[in-house]
C-alpha cells in the first residue's frame, strides 16, 4: 500500500535506537523526510544505513532536557523545506524512579526528561501541522494502563502523554490535524536487551526472556521495532485520514488479553 509519504518532513526524537530508528527507517523507506532529533552523536554506521535508504534527511544532536534547543530545530526545518507534515515523540527511557525511595526533585526531573519535550516539540511545531494538516504520533507505554510497582515518575509521564493524546486530538481536530498514541509493551529493542542482561548469564537470560514471552498471547514473542514503525507510519500518513485521539497497541494482545491464555 502506497502510504503517500513521499516527501513528507516528519520530525522524530529517539531516532538513532530502537523504536525511534525503526520508525525512521519505515519513513524513509515511505519516501519520507525524517528529521531525527537525538542526544548521542551520530555514529557513522548510522549515517551509512540512512544514505542507502534516502537521499533527504536531517540529524541534530541534542539532549532534550534542553528544551529550549528544540525551537530552532523547528523553525530551521521549516525554512529549510516550507512545511512540517509530522511529528513523532519518542525520546525518553524508564528510570525506574518507585514511590518509596524517590523524592520529589527527582520525581520532577524525570517528568522534566520523559514528557516535557512532547510538549515543546508539538507546541513549537503547530501552526506548521496546522499548514499542511499533518499528524502527530506519540510513543506511550503500558506502565500508564497497567503499572508496573516501581516505576512511578515513568508511569506518571506516559500518563500524561496519553491525556495531552486526547487533549490535542480534541484542539485540533477542527484544523485537520490528528493526533494517536502507540502504547508500547514489551518490544525488543537495545534497552531492553541491556535490561534482560542484568538477570545474570546467558541461561538467567534466555530463561527470563522466556518468562516474559510467554505471557504475549499472539505468537509469544517480543513486539519488533518494524511493526511499530510501520505502524507509525500508517497513523502519519493519509490512509488513516479519520482516526485522531487513539491509543493504539501493537503488543500481541498483552495489554488487553488474558494473559493465562495457552
């Protein structure tokens, strides 16, 4: 299916790793302009596998926590191509910040790090989504719709992320402009493969993994980055012209399947 994306500026934070880099691949491969906002440099293997998909797009370093870089960024886009069709919000990690050992400045600095940029980037980029009736895409987690017990500031900003879903979705709508979540459960992605080491050896590994696995009722494996960037892709581009304040989970039904499922 053609996605009509092509030469498309769709700006995405996150998008050397991960989610964010499967989403940026799909665009790419839609004939997309990704405009990647990241804290790490560019590595060179990147730059590699990004001119082999496309010959137009950007890459700006910097650590989001510095929200007001995030203003020029935009503003230089626009001038630089006219409009901005998309917006992806991606960026941000679990800092497995609980209720009982964490105060409350670190509770709003973690809030700082995992919603604050949404905001912005969304904010500074409107009246140009505005322009070209585009989208906007925000990468949610199911510790906002299911917990997790130790992870309260995390929780607390995907929640958030989900409200601002709605809440944008209803202010825009009369300018055309659609506005979903992807609410992420468990995707393979380099984080988690850090996370799954801290369990031990390889068998402590492959065992834990197996323990998480089962309990995804579809196929009983990990989400791929590729499913969440080719779902991405579908919610910026014109094919889902009238879905806008939804959350939607690509998990394999681990969300909102009995997981006692065999």
């Amino acid at each position: 299916m053609d996605l009509h994306l092509q030469g498309k500026v769709i700006i995405v934070t996150g998008g050397m790793r991960g989610i964010g880099k499967g989403i940026v691949v799909e665009l790419a491969k839609e004939g997309a302009i990704p405009v990647v906002i990241n804290r790490s440099q560019i590595l060179d293997e990147y730059r590699d596998e990004m001119n082999s998909l496309t010959d137009t797009w950007d890459f700006y370093s910097l650590d989001l926590n510095e929200t007001d870089g995030i203003a020029p960024i935009v503003e230089e886009t626009y001038k630089k191509y006219g409009h901005i069709d998309g917006i992806v919000n991606n960026a941000g990690a679990n800092d497995n910040l609980d209720l009982e050992s964490t105060g409350w400045r670190e509770f709003e600095k973690s809030l700082h790090g995992n919603l604050t940029h949404y905001y912005e980037l969304v904010h500074q980029a409107v009246p140009y989504l505005k322009e070209s009736q585009g989208a906007v895409v925000n990468i949610g987690s199911k510790t906002a719709i299911t917990g997790q017990g130790k992870t309260s500031a995390y929780a607390a900003a995907k929640g958030a992320i989900l409200g601002l879903t709605r809440e944008w979705a209803a202010a825009l709508a009369k300018d055309n402009v659609r506005v979903n979540t992807i609410v992420v459960a468990e995707a393979w992605t380099p984080l988690y493969a850090k996370w799954i080491k801290t369990f031990g050896d390889e068998e402590a590994q492959k065992a834990r993994l197996a323990l998480i696995e089962d309990k995804i009722p579809l196929g009983k494996r990990m989400t791929r980055v590729e499913e969440i960037g080719a779902l991405a892709a579908f919610l910026l581009s014109d094919r889902s012209s009238h879905t806008t304040g939804q959350w939607l989970f690509p998990d394999g039904g681990y969300v909102h399947l009995d997981r006692a499922l065999s």
